[in-house]
C-alpha cells in the first residue's frame, strides 16, 4: 500500500508539473512538491509504524482560506499575500492531516471568497473540467477542478452563498454545504461570518462523507429510507429556470417517482422573496473585515469584489437591522415547511454555467444567477449536498438535497436511498 501512494502522489505531481504555467497558476495558489513528498514521507512512517489513518492515501486540496502551519494564508487577494505565514493549522486541517490526509496544495479561489462564479484577476481563471472556457464555479474553483482532474481525491473549501456546491456543480463532482457550525472554523480566514461555512468536495459521496465526519469530528449515520418523502419547493430553487434545467429537473423528479419515492410541492414563496438579503447581510459583514483597507484595495484588488463590499455604504442602520431580523423569520419558515420531510429537492443551479467570457462581460447578472439557488439554503441556515446528475452530458452535478440545520446525517442517508433510485 505504501508503493503505491508513494506512486500516486509522484504520479499527481508529475501531472501537475506538465501543466501550462499559466493554469498551474490559475489552479494552485501555492505547490511545493518538495513539501508534499516530505509530508507523503511522514505519513508513510506513521502507517509503517501502525498508527490507524483512516484517509491514509487520499490527497486532498486546500482553499487559500485555510490556514497551514508555515503557509501564506492569501485568501486569493494581492492584499493578504504579505502577511505572516500561519504558526499551526486550522482546527480542520490539522484533523485531517491526523487522519492520515496528504494535503496536496493549496489552491485558488474568488478574492475573499466573494463570487459564485470563480473569476480571479490575479492567478487567473481556471476552466470547468468538463468545458473549455466554462467557468468553474467560486468561490472554492481551484479546489474543484483538483478533484475533477483526478489530481486530488477530495478538497476543503468554504461556501458563503454556494461557494462548494456551485464549483461540484460546474465540474460534475459531489460538494456540500454542511450546517454552518460543523466544522469547526478557527484558522479559516472569514468573509461573512453568519454565513460562512466549512466544508469538503470530493469524487464519490463515501468519500464525502468521511471527509466531513473527520473535519466535524463526528459520526453522520442515519437510517436510509427505502422510500422518500421529498419536497419541491415553489416560489423558490424553481422559479425562473432555464429551459435546459427545468428540462433536467422533470427528468430527474420523473426518475424519483418511478423509482418509488414520494416528491409533494410545498409552498416556500416567503424564501424565494428572501433572495436578496444575502447580499445585504454578506456585504455588511465583509465591510466590518476590510473596512480599513478599501483605498487599498481600489488599487490592487479585484474592481468587482470591492464594489459588492461597497454595496454595505449604501446601506441605512434600519435597512441592515430589518435584514437581519428578517432572515430569523424566515429561518423559522422554512424549518415549518420541511415538517414531515426527508429532504427538499431542487436544481443546484438556475441555469447551466456560462462561459468565463460571458461572465467578465456581465458579472453583475451572471454571477446572481449561479448563487440564486444556493445562496437559499446559507439563507434559510440550511444544509444540502450537490450530487451528479444521472444520465446527464457534460456531467454537471444540478441535483441539489437541502436539509434543514443539523439534518447532515439524514441528509446523507437521503443520498444513499438516491443512489440506489
């Protein structure tokens, strides 16, 4: 076993170093080949030695938010790529990496973790795996195109208002957004915290889950119904969709019924009429971070991310209260109209990913609509994983299971009953 993680990860830099400068740049924030054999070397003594790893051979990617003992934790930004090196790791870091993780670089990502869509001024943008000049999601891009290139088995990130599902959705790999407080957050560098949650990607839902049960230090086992009762909401995640996903979307609730589950419409209008509270919230929060810096950052930073933290100016003391206040009631709402449900189910995203061109184009509407659907669940404290849809070319993930705050468990016991469908 040992020869061959040694050979897979000689493999996987080999891959990574025959790359064009200008996508290893647009992938990796930072990949140190000498450090990662160093580590693969260490974790081979520790397996020699008997130690029980249970993600021993698995390498795993690392958002530029998470902090690595002697590493730069840059948050994609000109900003921040000064500062000290971090003294230890973050709390999820240093979990996996005692679970026998090789942490295999650490990859780019949206200036502060601010954009659905991946765009990085900076490193650059990578392309979706699955289409060549397709975006690859953000705010985690790089972490998701490691998993979808096979360079890595799974990668951490961090999802504000999608920024791991939209990046599985735009590469066909499995992501999940798990309830806010999981996974513990020291050492992850902040944009919202009301919203900003710790999580994983990966290439297969076992590995999805052990990669969450590590970095939660917890156990996520439920019974798994042979038959759902899923919700289709209306009035949110479905309104408003392109025809090629409303199209995706009646094959895959066709597919569920045929396969025996139960999907009921359920009435979620005061969620959808939410939508925008995110923006004030999120925006609110990143201006209290940077606040400091602006002048900065309307130097060196990215024009697009510093005008979404502007938006926060704009805003009155009663317009930012109600905003909040608003967003418990609606919290409240949506626990009630889940009663009784396994899982909602919707697509992950409104329409499929555009082009990086058409998105430097028209960012302000384009990167709305790939956090419209996921930004939902941040806005309802929810949970959801975004999975593979079957039989579908590219193989986007646009099947999205949402569960209410602390439903992680059963949400996974949803997916294995899924995947049998």
């Amino acid at each position: 076993m040992t020869a061959a993680f040694r050979n897979k990860v000689d493999a996987a830099i080999a891959r990574v170093g025959a790359l064009p400068e200008a996508t290893r740049r647009a992938i990796f924030t930072e990949f140190t080949p000498e450090r990662i054999r160093a580590e693969a070397d260490g974790l081979i003594a520790r397996h020699e030695a008997g130690e029980e790893l249970p993600l021993f051979g698995r390498l795993v990617s690392v958002k530029d938010l998470y902090d690595e003992a002697g590493q730069v934790t840059g948050a994609g930004s000109r900003l921040l790529a000064s500062r000290v090196p971090a003294s230890r790791d973050a709390v999820a870091v240093a979990r996996l990496r005692k679970a026998g993780a090789l942490m295999f670089g650490r990859t780019s990502m949206s200036e502060f973790a601010y954009s659905g869509v991946g765009l990085n001024p900076h490193h650059g943008t990578p392309s979706s795996v699955l289409a060549d000049g397709v975006i690859p999601g953000g705010s985690s891009s790089g972490g998701a195109v490691t998993v979808a290139m096979g360079l890595t088995d799974a990668a951490i990130g961090t999802d504000t208002g999608g920024s791991l599902r939209i990046p599985a959705a735009a590469n066909g790999i499995w992501g999940i957004k798990p309830s806010q407080t999981l996974v513990d957050s020291t050492g992850v560098h902040p944009l919202a915290p009301s919203f900003d949650t710790a999580g994983p990607m990966a290439c297969d839902a076992a590995l999805l889950r052990q990669m969450l049960e590590v970095m939660g230090a917890t156990e996520l086992s439920a019974p798994s119904p042979r038959q759902l009762r899923l919700a289709i909401p209306e009035g949110a995640f479905t309104d408003g969709l392109s025809r090629d996903v409303e199209a995706l979307f009646a094959a895959e609730t066709a597919r569920l019924r045929d396969a025996g589950h139960r999907l009921e419409p359920v009435d979620m209008h005061e969620v959808g009429e939410g939508i925008g509270l995110n923006r004030i919230i999120v925006s609110v929060e990143a201006h209290r971070i940077y606040c400091d810096d602006l002048e900065k950052l309307a130097e060196i930073g990215d024009p697009r991310v510093l005008a979404r933290i502007r938006f926060a100016e704009t805003l009155s003391e009663e317009q930012i209260a109600e905003a909040f206040a608003r967003r418990a009631e609606i919290v409240a709402a949506f626990d009630r109209s889940m009663a009784g449900f396994d899982a909602a189910l919707a697509p992950a995203l409104m329409q499929l990913p555009p082009s990086i061109t058409e998105v430097e184009a028209d960012f302000d509407r384009l990167n709305a609509a790939m956090l419209r659907n996921t930004s939902l669940v941040n806005l309802v404290n929810g949970c959801a994983v975004v999975m593979p849809t079957a039989d579908l070319t590219p193989e986007w993930s646009m099947t999205m299971l949402i569960g209410k705050n602390r439903a992680d468990a059963a949400l996974f016991a949803a997916v294995d009953s899924l995947k049998g469908a």
